[in-house]
C-alpha cells in the first residue's frame, strides 16, 4: 500500500506524529517557527495562512526575552495535549533523534538537544488552560486512534485520559 509504519525506537521526536500537524509554509514559518506556545502580551502580530485565514499570533511575553506564538482557540486543546505527550514520550536522552524534552513556564529560546542540554518548550501553566479550555473532540480521538493503528502503534495518554495533564 506504501503506507509505512513507524517503530517507536527508530523514528525520533522530529518525525513523532504526535507532534505534527498539516500547516502550510506561510502560516508555519511566519507565526509558529519554532517558537514556544503561549500567550503574547507584547508586540503582538496576527497571521494568516497562503489562502488568507487566519492561523494565531505571535509576539513576546513581558519580562522574557523570546517569541511565542498563540493558536487559534479551537486548536489550543490539541496543541497542549501533543504538548504534554512530548516529554512523557522523550523522557531520557537516548540520542540525537531521541532527546530528553521537559515543559517549563516560560520562554525558552530554541536550541537543539543533547546528551547535556534538555529539549524545553513552554508555557506549561498556558497549556494547562488550553487543555481545559478546549476538551478532547471526537477528531483528535479518531487522529489518536490512526496514528496508534496504522503507523506509531502508540497513543497519546493525554487524549485517552485528560485528567493526567494536572
């Protein structure tokens, strides 16, 4: 069929379907690159996608030095629970591929993992209230079920069981 599965020790936290979402180059590249999740309070920019929908902002939250973008709401949900799944996931620094990942509450720069740097994103206090802000819907269930199915053969605890993000 040409579909291929992905085996959980060979493919790495970059290609973890968990993680990733359809985006198109403009919407991806402008708003989100790769900054953290959270909620700008200052020099804020709205973007839209290649077709001109709107996909969030961006911009720095006082008192950190680094940008973070901000969803649309009806995506803060998922976006926090793949989120959460990243550093229950990479727990450990196997290798390059397979790095350790922690959630913090702030902004942290963007820099490649390794044996003695930690992966770390944020916001976490942020994410939290996405997640209870926009709860589990039947499509994330269904996307968690074919990833799971047909090419990771793992889940995402957070959309199985919601109450462990706290």
């Amino acid at each position: 069929t040409g579909v291929q599965t992905c085996a959980l020790p060979i493919c790495g936290a970059g290609s973890d379907f968990h993680a990733l979402w359809p985006s198109d180059v403009k919407g991806n590249q402008d708003a989100h690159s790769n900054y953290s999740f959270g909620v700008p309070t200052t020099g804020i920019k709205d973007y839209t996608n290649d077709k001109g929908g709107d996909v969030g902002r961006n911009g720095y939250i006082a008192g950190y030095p680094n940008k973070v973008f901000e969803p649309l709401d009806q995506y803060k949900g998922d976006v926090a629970r793949a989120m959460f799944y990243m550093p229950a996931r990479y727990y450990e620094y196997i290798d390059a591929m397979h790095p350790k990942l922690e959630l913090v509450n702030d902004a942290p720069m963007s820099h490649t993992a390794s044996s003695t740097v930690t992966g770390k994103a944020g916001v976490l206090e942020t994410l939290l209230e996405w997640h209870e802000l926009d709860p589990v819907d039947d499509y994330e269930i269904r996307r968690n079920n074919l990833i799971a199915n047909n090419y990771q053969m793992n889940r995402n605890p957070f959309i199985d069981y919601p109450q462990w993000a706290r």
